[in-house]
C-alpha cells in the first residue's frame, strides 16, 4: 500500500510542478564547457568528483536553444552517495508568477 500511495504521489507531483532555472546559457559569456552565469555556483560533498557540473552544446542534451546544463552519470561504488549541486543566484518571484523547470 505504501508504494502504490508513493507512486501516485510522485506522479502527481511531476504533473502539477512547475520549475525552471530563471538563467538564459545561452549569452555569449557562457562559455562550453565550464563557464556559468555570474553568480552561479558548483559544489558537492566530495563524493565522486569525478564529474561535475558543465554547459554543453550538444544538441542531444539540449532541450531548448544551444546550450545547457548537464551533469553526467558516474560509478561511485556501493554504499556511497555523490550530491552535486548546480545553485543559481537567488530570484524574486512575483506573486502569482510561475517558475518552470525543464528536464531531459
């Protein structure tokens, strides 16, 4: 019971949320592979640093326009947990405003 009621759950969150990064990548001072936006950060727990956060513009990994924010997959062994974040500058929101994110 407790799976099928967080199944439903989570399927009904992904189809009512709305999010999305309030940052264009694609001015021209967004430079591939490692540059972000003024006032961006990248930062994790030390686990698998390995891979990181970076812009890309490959068109397979890019949802709209030339460039994106992507973080790949990696193997970091059993009982390990990797936590890599990607955080933006903090937005006002205004009442009643929407902020919608996109993912691939």
């Amino acid at each position: 019971m407790k799976k099928i009621t967080f199944l439903l759950l989570t399927i009904f969150c992904s189809i009512v949320g709305y999010s999305q990064f309030p940052e264009n990548f694609e001015d021209p001072s967004v430079t591939v592979p490692n540059g972000f936006p003024t006032g961006w950060l990248v930062t994790d727990n030390g686990v698998g640093t390995g891979v990181s956060w970076n812009i890309v513009s490959n068109a397979a990994l890019v949802i709209n326009g030339t460039k994106s924010a992507y973080i790949n997959r990696q193997e970091i062994g059993q009982g390990n947990t990797s936590e890599d974040w990607l955080i933006s500058p903090a937005k006002l929101i205004p009442t009643n405003g929407q902020l919608r994110f996109k993912a691939k």
